[in-house]
C-alpha cells in the first residue's frame, strides 16, 4: 500500500468519525430542543468550527495509528512522492466532491425555497453533503488508486 | 471518435536492460514505483514528457516503448 492510499483511508476514516460525531451530536442537540430560538444559528457555527477543531486532531491521530500500524506489518516505509499520477487522481477527486456538494447545496436551497425545511436544517443539510462529497471523493480516490483508470 | 489503447512494453525493456527494477526505473524518470506498476499494466496512460523520460531511461524512442492501438 502505498503512502497516498494510506492518507485516502485516514482521510476516509476520519470522515467517518466527524461524520457520525456530528451526527450524534446534532440529535443531541435536537433532542434537548436546542435547535430552536434566535441562537440556533450561532450554535451551527461554532459546531461547524469545533467540528474543524476536531477533524484535524482526528486526522492527526488516525494518521499516527495507520502510519504505526503499516510499519508494524509491513516492516517497510516507502517515501511520499507526488508525481503527476497523484496530482490527476486528486483533480478527479475535487471534481467530485465540487460536484456532489453542489448538487447537495442546490437540493438544499430547492428546500428553503420551497419551505419544504426550517433554515437551520438547511445549514445542516449544506455540512452534511460536505462530509458526504468528500467521503465520496475519497473513495473514487482509493478506487482509482487500487484499480487504476 | 472510435476508442484506442495505449500498450506498452516496459516489462521486456526492463528485462533487456539487465532486469532493471520497476523502483530504479522510477528513480530515472522521478515517478513513485506505483505509476511505474500502473503504467505497465497498462491501468494508467502517462503524459506525454513522462512517455518521452521512460522511452530516454531505456535509450530508445518513444515508439518502442509505447504503442496506441484504435479499435474499429
């Protein structure tokens, strides 16, 4: 395996954690009736900061354990290069996760068009096809790294 | 437009140059070995001035390395 599939399944991983952390955290939140009043849109963005916060500890951490954890295995470190092969690999991936993003905020603003949603549902909606576009890049990413094209 | 192939022969090359490795020649032409296992099972088509490095690794043109085949 490789040091580039190494990081796509940290960042995978990651994605993973935030993904289901948000999530709980979240119903927690709707739970306890928090998501309601004038500061429910202050709350969804200092949740979105912490949340950055703790997607890069996250990946600090997973990556120090698959990093320890291959090692162990493979008794070998091979060198990170990025060669043009990484970089095209990368393009496809941000095109990706542009384009479900995209259509994940459209769909959202079709929505509060619509008043199909309350607006602190649609600031959600927008960090939640976040995390779903770059899960999704990620693995067309190793996909075409185990693959190829 | 009808669809082509591009297909290579880096594995004899290697091969008539003393069994070069996947790893010395990534070495050569600045590439991971991975691109280098990719390019030879043909899972991935290089750009053209990483055709031209490995074609110059082998000191031979870039024709005898690479090969594009059209299919009807």
């Amino acid at each position: 395996m490789s040091q580039q599939e190494k990081s796509v399944i940290v960042s995978l991983i990651t994605s993973l954690i935030l993904f289901v952390f948000f999530a709980f955290y979240m119903f927690g939140l709707h739970e306890q009736g928090r998501l309601v009043g004038p500061d429910v849109y202050s709350l969804i963005g200092k949740s979105f900061f912490l949340l950055i916060g703790g997607g890069i500890a996250v990946s600090i951490v997973v990556q120090i354990l698959v990093t320890i954890i291959h090692a162990i295995v493979t008794k070998g470190y091979e060198p990170m290069l990025n060669d043009e092969r990484d970089k095209l690999y990368s393009l496809k991936c941000m095109q990706i996760i542009l384009l479900i993003f995209s259509v994940g905020f459209m769909a959202s603003m079709a929505l509060l068009a619509l008043e199909m949603v309350a607006p602190h549902i649609v600031f959600l909606l927008i960090i939640f096809s976040m995390f779903i576009a770059n899960f999704i890049g990620d693995l067309v990413k190793l996909f075409l790294y185990r693959g190829g094209m | 437009m009808n669809k082509g192939q591009i297909s290579n022969n880096i594995r004899r090359l290697r091969f008539d140059h003393d069994e070069m490795t996947q790893k010395e020649l990534a070495e050569k032409t600045g590439v991971s070995r991975q691109t280098i296992v990719a390019i030879e099972k043909a899972k991935y088509s290089p750009s053209l001035e990483l055709a031209f490095q490995i074609a110059h690794a082998f000191g031979r043109p870039v024709q005898d390395v690479f090969s594009y085949e059209i299919f009807e």
